[in-house]
C-alpha cells in the first residue's frame, strides 16, 4: 500500500484466513522544503517540526521558527548542515535536504580615518567603505560615518563592516578606538 503514491510500503508476507493478523505501519515524512537563510537577520527559514544536523546526522536538533544561524553552531565559518521532517507517531523521520551556511566576508582592508570633536566622530575616508556601515557600540550600525551627540573625553570604538545582503552576510567587521576631544 502506498499512502501518498510516491513511496510508502509493501506487504509481502501473506495472511491465511484462520489466522488473525494485525499490520502496523508508518509511513515516511515527506522531505521538508529546502531551508533559506535571510542573511540580513542571519535567520535560517525552518519550521518547528523540522530538526537539523550539523554532523552528518548522527545526532538531531528540534528547529524553532527563524531560528538564528548561530543556534546552529554557526561561528562565522563554512557550516554543512541537514534538515528533515523529525519522526512521529504516525510517520518515520523524511530524508534529509542538505545547506551550507557560507563563512562571513573577511573585514574591510583599508584604514579607518577620523576626524573628531568634544561631540562627534567622522570617518574621514568614507568612499573607501562603500557598501558599508558603521557604529560606535558595535551593536546600532547606520549608513552615515558621522557619528554626533557623543561625549567629550569619552573612548568610543568605532567599527565599519560590509552590509549583508540577499545572498552574502554582513562581513566581519574592522574597529578602532578612538577618544573624542576632552
């Protein structure tokens, strides 16, 4: 018997009738679509009945909805990973569909020149960043190399890094300590 006509099970043993037979059988899962990775959010596209594995698949993880690459193991590097639709009760785990997650971009190469005030801090070489953000936390990026409202006398660490895109994560970022004007 075949449940969805591509796949399923065949009974070959055969069952008189003075004998009182139950069969059980499960069907397998159906592949589960291939992840995407929304490489602005750095988030892999999975479902929560969907598991991962990311060694070869000996062993097997539960995915949660747009889960973050990193809950992979994902540390910037080239990462192989597999999805399937996990077992139940009613159907065995499906095949596996494979992905791999790209390492991150290198930083950017050149040099990170500033201009600052008591309250602000310009990176003077912009154009040599184009395609880039920057921050002064680390965290908060923008578009602008002008950062304004800062304190005087106070380290702020400013790092520039290419923005991600639809098919590359934003790369590693390059930093520099700099002190505004006390």
């Amino acid at each position: 018997y075949d449940q969805s006509g591509t796949g399923g099970i065949q009974i070959t043993s055969s069952i008189t009738a003075t004998q009182d037979k139950t069969v059980y059988a499960h069907w397998k899962a159906n592949k589960p679509q291939t992840p995407m990775i929304n490489y602005m959010s750095e988030s892999i596209s999975a479902t929560p009945e969907t598991e991962y594995s990311t060694d070869d698949g000996t062993n097997w993880n539960r995915c949660t909805a747009d889960m973050k690459v990193t809950t992979l193991g994902w540390d910037g590097t080239r990462l192989a990973v597999q999805f399937r639709i996990a077992a139940t009760g009613d159907y065995h785990a499906s095949d596996a569909v494979s992905i791999t997650v790209p390492a991150r971009p290198a930083a950017p190469g050149e040099e990170i020149l500033v201009h600052k005030t008591e309250n602000a801090i310009t990176v003077t070489n912009a154009v040599a960043f184009s395609g880039c953000e920057f921050s002064a936390d680390g965290t908060n990026w923008q578009d602008s190399a002008a950062f304004t409202g800062l304190s005087a006398g106070q380290t702020y660490t400013l790092s520039v890094r290419e923005k991600a895109a639809t098919s590359s994560f934003a790369s590693a970022s390059k930093s520099k300590a700099v002190t505004t004007v006390a």
